[in-house]
C-alpha cells in the first residue's frame, strides 16, 4: 500500500515537471497535454476497488435505471386515466339588460365592475307619463263598472216589460173578440129588425093596395086612406134604416174583427220579441262585464309599464360595459349594462376529437385555473357538444372542392361544478382552466 502511494506521488510530480518545461518554452499546454495524458480505460476498475466495490456500484446503477423506469411507466400508465387540455375557459350566462318602456333616465343607481342582488333598482324611468295612462285607464274602468250595472239592471226591467207586454196583449186579444162577438151580435138583431121592417112595410103596402079601390068607392075615408099611404111610408122609412143599421153592425164586426187581428199579432210579437228583449240586454250586460275585464287588463298593463319605470336587476351579479347616464332618453329594448353573475358557471373544454373516446357524461373533472394561482375545482362533465367548433363556426369549411387535409377536430364539451366549489365567487367568465377528466 506504501509502494502505490510512493508511484502515485512520483507520478503527480513527473507530470508536473513536464507542464513547467513546457510553459517556460512557450509551447502550447492544452496539445502538450493531450500527448502526455495516458488513455482512460473506463472498463478497468479504479486503482485500489475491490470486486465487491464494483459489483456494488454496478448493482446501484442497475436499480436507479430500474426505478427510473418503474416511475416513467407509472406515471404513463397513470396518465392513460385521464384526458386533459389547455383549450378551455370559464363560461356563464351574460344578462343583457334594457329597458321594457320608453322614456327618460332620471336617477341610476350603479357604476361599472358593482356587485348587486336580484331586484336591487338599477336605474329609473320618468313615471309620470305612466301614471297619466294609469288614472285614465283606471277611469275607463270605472266607466265600464257603471255602464255594466246599468245594463245589467235593465235585464229583469226589460224582463217584467215583456211579460207586461205578453199578458195585455192576451187581453187585448180577449178585449177584440169579445167585440167581435158584440158586433156579430148587433149585425143579427139590426137584420132582424130589417125583416121586422120588411114585413110592416109589405103589410103597410097591401093596406095601402086595399085601400086604394075602397077609397075610390068612397067605402072608406080618404083619412083613412091618407093614413095607410103615412104608414107604409113610414114602413119604408123604418126598413132603409134597418137595412143601414144592418151594414152598420156588419163595418162595427169587420173593425172589431181588425182590432182582434191586431191583438193577435200584437200577441204573437210579445211572444216572439219579448225572449229576444231579453236576451239583448243580457247580451248588453256581458258585453258591458267584457269592457270591465278589458279595462281591467289595460290597467293591470299600465300598473306593468308604471312598473318598468324602475329597471331592475334580473339576478344577482356584477355590472359590466354601463352604457346609461342620468338624462339620457332610451326606447323599448335598447341595451342599458351587461350583467355577469357569479353563481351559474361552468367551463367549456374543446376537446380533440381523439380524446372522446371513452368520455361519458357524469366523469369527474378536476379543473387547475391559472388566475387563481393553479387552484384546483372539482366538477363532472354533464354535456357533450352536438358539433364542431368549426361546423358552427360563420364560414363552416367545405371539405368537397380543392385539395382536402384531415385536420383533428374539437368538440366542447360543458363540465358543470360541483356545489360548493366557487362559494366564495373568484371564478370569471373568460379564465383559462385545464381540465383533467377521470376516463377510468
């Protein structure tokens, strides 16, 4: 051991001596040192190592390599449960906000980047255009009330009329035949008085003949004579005016008999109109009730725009490119501020169509965001896109003309969080995520 370290010693000083010769002849170092260093030889062991030096070193290096090897097929096994990708991002749902009436701004109430709560007031409308379409629908309303008790109290008024009406046309109708009967009655006794005339006048004019020839004779006086002559011109007399009696009675029958007939049609027309009387106003009176419930709605709609007067947050969220100011006059749907919220978000993952293979609705996502530091979020996939990015995209390609190179395509995917994940609302719509979906 003592003649090695001498060697080693004389062989350190025998390689100094030549490197000072060298300097001091001004030669070049580096090449005189290439000659003079003996050759490596990495396959002898090291001067002084043991066998069981060796095989230990070998034994170790053999292991690292075979750990080594171990991990990297690990963790490439282990990476064989997943599908990851950077082409992804935090979506939700942007609330465009605008006016439901017209009008001028008189007052807002937020500024830009503002957290608010659903139903906070966002801006205000002049109201007193609305309020003057308010009362006035409010008295058409009232209107409408009084014309419908109106018409519905004539509906029993016009009821009762009809049956007045009805019932003294029916004694009308009794009135007019009971004069008919009357005046065929007084026709049969004036005719009968006409035969009662007749035969005093046929009598009268026989005596009248009798005594024509006697008063010749001077057998009887000529007062008597004179007399018969006097009573059968009253006869005559008494007969014309039976006889006109007679067509008196008979125009008296034929006037009763016009005035039945008019009772009766009289009669016929109360039955006949007085259920239609009815009805009209029945129909008055619903069509007076259909103008209060239209009154009603034109109320309930000037209540509403009176309402919109006050612009009010849909959700709760964060306000975003405010583009309304005090003054300013906005018509109906004219976009006033996008709102953001903050509790329905989800990331949308473009994944290669490659990588679809086995992902399933319902696998678990763990999502690294890189605004948030690298945080990690847990979620699920709950849907997989219907198409291409490129399929919906404005100008789709046409594969069939020109020459065709197969490009991997994407699919979005939505992966929702679980609850509870972003309680404390860090996420925004528009980070950059990875996600790593569980196939396995």
């Amino acid at each position: 051991m003592a003649d090695t370290d001498q060697q080693n010693t004389a062989q350190a000083q025998g390689g100094d001596a030549p490197q000072a010769n060298n300097q001091q002849q001004g030669g070049n170092p580096q090449q005189d040192n290439n000659q003079a260093a003996p050759p490596k030889d990495t396959d002898k062991a090291k001067p002084g190592e043991t066998p069981a030096a060796k095989a230990r070193r070998t034994f170790l290096i053999v292991l690292v390599v075979l750990l080594l090897v171990l991990v990297a097929g690990f963790f490439y096994w282990r990476s064989t449960f997943t599908e990851n990708t950077d082409d992804a991002q935090v979506d939700g749902d942007l609330y465009q906000v605008s006016a439901r009436v017209s009008g001028q701004i008189i007052k807002v109430n937020v500024t830009d980047n503002q957290k608010v709560n659903q139903g906070d007031v966002i801006a205000d409308i002049d109201p007193r255009d609305y309020q003057v379409a308010l009362e006035q629908a409010q008295a058409q309303l009232d209107n409408s009330k009084a014309s419908f008790v109106q018409a519905n109290s004539n509906v029993p008024i016009t009821s009762v009329q009809t049956r007045t009406q009805l019932s003294t046309s029916g004694s009308d109708v009794t009135t007019a035949q009971a004069s008919v009967a009357q005046a065929q009655k007084q026709v049969g006794a004036s005719q009968a008085r006409v035969d009662q005339a007749k035969a005093n006048a046929l009598k009268a004019q026989l005596d009248v003949d009798r005594y024509t020839p006697l008063v010749a004779k001077d057998v009887i006086s000529k007062q008597q004579f004179d007399q018969a002559v006097a009573q059968a011109a009253a006869n005559n007399g008494a007969l014309l005016e039976a006889q006109q009696n007679v067509v008196a009675n008979q125009a008296a029958v034929a006037q009763a008999q016009s005035r039945l007939n008019s009772a009766r049609s009289d009669e016929q027309q109360a039955r006949e109109n007085g259920p239609k009387q009815i009805a009209v106003q029945r129909a008055r009176a619903q069509a007076a009730n259909a103008d209060i419930e239209q009154n009603e709605a034109k109320v309930a709609q000037a209540k509403l725009n009176l309402s919109y007067c006050h612009i009010t947050a849909p959700t709760s969220g964060i306000i975003n490119r405010k583009n309304v100011a005090v003054g300013q006059n906005i018509s109906v749907g004219q976009n006033m501020l996008t709102l953001i919220p903050l509790d329905n978000l989800w990331v949308t993952a473009n994944f290669k169509e490659t990588q679809l293979q086995h992902m399933k609705v319902g696998q678990a996502v763990t999502i690294k965001v890189d605004a948030l530091g690298g945080r990690k979020f847990h979620g699920h996939v709950t849907q997989v896109g219907g198409a291409t990015g490129s399929k919906l995209s404005l100008f789709p390609p046409e594969n069939a003309t020109g020459n065709y190179v197969k490009v991997v395509q994407r699919i979005p995917i939505r992966i929702d969080l679980d609850k509870g994940e972003d309680n404390d609302h860090l996420l925004r719509p528009g980070f950059s995520v990875d996600p790593d979906v569980e196939i396995k």
